[in-house]
C-alpha cells in the first residue's frame, strides 16, 4: 500500500556482530511498498564482517551507517540512532529479521490516522516456522513480569489476533513511534543497556496519555535471541532483574510502588527467593548474576528517585488505574499454571481448566478490537 503526500520513516537497524542476517535483512526492508524512508544502521562497535557486507552488496542512498566506538547496548543504540533520524515517525527493527512488503505502509498508515497512539508494533512470527508467534504485543501483570503473547507459548497464528486493537507494551523488535513523542519523553533508557526497555518506554507512552497498538497486517518475522544472548550471561540473568525493578521504580505512583515494587523487592531479597533456587541446582554463575541485579538497583537508588522524580513530574498526565487496565489481573504463578495446561490440552480446554478452578476471567480474554480512527480490518 502506497500513501500520497506519505510521510518520512526512520527505520533504525541495530547491529552488533550481526553477519549472519544484516544482508537478508536490509534486501527485506528496500523492498518495502513504502518508499520515503531512510535506512539507518547503526554498529554497535561489531568486531565481524557485518559492515562490509553492507559495504559489498549494497548503494542505495537511503542506506545511512553511523558507528559507535563501544557497545551502547540495545537502548544506548538505538538511542544513537535516532539522534541521527530525521523522519516524523522511528521504526526500530532487529537485524535478525525479515519484513513483508507492507509491513512498514501499514505501520505509518494505522500511525497517521489516530493522533492518540503513541506507538504501535507489528505482527512478529518466528523466523524459523512462520507459522508461529514470536510476539502479538507484551503484557506486565502488576509486579512486572512480563510475557509475550503467542510468543511464550509458541501459539499458531489462525487469526486469532487480525484486528487492530490496543496492547500494554510494543515489542522494540519491530516498533514504530513518533518523533516528537521521543523529543518529549525520551526513548529508551541507557541505564538498561538490553531488556525491559521497550516496556519502559511504552509505559512512559501510556503515562503520557497515549496508546499503544498492534497492528497485524504489518509482519515481520523474527529470529529472536538469536545474536543477543550468546556467550552472555548478563542477558538472561542481570539485566532483567535489575530492569524490572527500575521500570516499576520510575514509573507506579507511590501507593503501588510500595505494594508492587518495594515490598517485594525486600521479601525476595531476604528471603533469597531468586537465589535459593540456582544455589540448590549449584549454578553459582547465576545466583551472582540475579544478586549483582539486586545490588545495582541499591547502589542506585539516588539515580532512581531522580528518575522518577522527571517522569512522574513532565511526563505522568494520567493515573496508575487507566495504565493498570491494561496490565494482566493476575499472579504469576496462575500464568504459569495456565501456561501449563495450555502446553499440555490445547487451548479450549487450558480455558476451561484455569477457569473452572476460580482463575481471574479477564486475563486471557480474546482481546476486543479498540476503535483506531479508519483503522478496522
């Protein structure tokens, strides 16, 4: 799909060490329906060949490499590259990816047409069965865990998702916001280096008023882990951890920071709950990795409150109850006893089961298409 008067995309390709899919990436994207773009690839100090073969292979003008002489992590990355963006709109694509035609055409299309979003994500299927979700929107329940939907369980995509509709948090794999929402509240986090930041972000969208969509005509589809995590134990284990709680630190008002963040932040770090597991399985490595998260966030606090102090001063315009709306009303450990019976009977029945036994009923209810300006498939 062709849009007149069509408005100039950033697209923002982050690479680190990433030869293996820079080149079917980049072929995918200058492919794309949607012509006024500018290809911004940004090297995260790779230590490859990933930069020659963009060298080698390809000359199209809207091709844009800018270096960083050290690692920024996914955040600090992406940050620099929308530093060098000059569109209305910053998509961020993962280099270990492939689009669809359209997939950008109807990104800007959804964004043009309702001025109330702030940020919306594509349809990511699995690279490896395109058949199957990698992500159709990331969820929070209230104590910040995540998960992605589809993607967790490796559901099938039968359409089940193929309406425009609102989602919590959009997935930084393949995200598209607008600039002037970042000249306002920011991008991602630096302090995060990889993990939870796009959550953040989108929670600051959310905050700011506006919100978030998915959009499934426009696919991509996905490797995912599949360059981030090698060799790299902080990816699983510090980061995570020590995001979570920054993420709920900077952005819950007060009431439910202390029910949500603090109060189990102090049970689980004296009571060893993270901990206790790994050492009795004698994975020393990571104990460390999940105690150095916790330290981080102790040894930071001072950063934190003047984090926060900015968001909930310039950007909070709306309160915990409407961004909590759209948080799961549940546990985590009902999700994984959901999570459990769907693996093992299926869908229908893992419904059955989980709400024959009481489980909260508006957790994983069909989503209800949200009204997007001319946006209804």
């Amino acid at each position: 799909m062709k849009m007149d008067n069509s408005p100039l995309a950033s697209v923002i390709i982050l690479n680190y060490n990433g030869e293996k899919y820079i080149s079917q990436c980049v072929k995918s994207v200058l492919k794309s329906d949607y012509d006024n773009f500018e290809l911004i690839i940004v090297d995260n100090n790779s230590s490859d060949h990933s930069l020659d073969i963009v060298e080698r292979e390809f000359s199209d003008n809207r091709i844009k490499v800018i270096k960083s002489d050290k690692n920024l992590g996914f955040a600090g990355g992406n940050n620099f590259g929308a530093e060098h963006a000059t569109g209305k709109y910053f998509i961020l694509l993962n280099i270990d990816t492939i689009v669809d035609p359209q997939w950008l055409s109807e990104l800007v299309s959804v964004m043009e047409l309702d001025d109330t979003i702030g940020a919306a994500q594509s349809k990511l299927l699995s690279l490896d069965d395109k058949t199957v979700f990698d992500s159709a929107g990331d969820y929070l329940d209230f104590f910040g865990n995540s998960f992605r939907r589809g993607g967790d369980w490796k559901e099938k995509d039968n359409g089940q998702y193929d309406n425009v509709h609102e989602i919590f948090s959009a997935r930084g794999a393949a995200l598209i916001t607008r600039k002037e929402i970042v000249e306002k509240i920011g991008l991602f986090d630096d302090d995060y280096f990889l993990d939870y930041e796009d959550i953040d972000f989108c929670w600051r969208v959310r905050l700011f008023g506006l919100r978030i969509m998915f959009v499934p005509a426009s696919q991509v589809y996905h490797k995912g882990a599949g360059i981030s995590s090698e060799g790299n134990p902080n990816v699983k284990n510090f980061h995570p951890l020590k995001n979570k709680f920054m993420t709920l630190i900077k952005n819950y008002d007060t009431a439910n920071m202390i029910n949500y963040v603090i109060l189990p932040f102090l049970f689980t770090f004296f009571t060893g709950t993270y901990l206790v597991g790994p050492l009795l399985k004698r994975n020393i490595d990571l104990a460390k990795m999940r105690f150095r998260g916790y330290l981080w966030v102790f040894c930071n606090i001072r950063k934190l409150r003047m984090k926060r102090k900015q968001i909930q001063r310039n950007v909070r315009k709306v309160s915990d109850s409407e961004i909590m709306k759209n948080m799961i009303k549940t546990s985590r450990w009902q999700l994984k006893i959901y999570l459990y019976y769907l693996l093992k009977y299926g869908r229908e029945k893992a419904h059955k089961l989980y709400f024959d036994r009481g489980f909260p009923k508006n957790t994983f209810e069909k989503d209800t298409p949200h009204n997007c300006g001319k946006t209804n498939t």
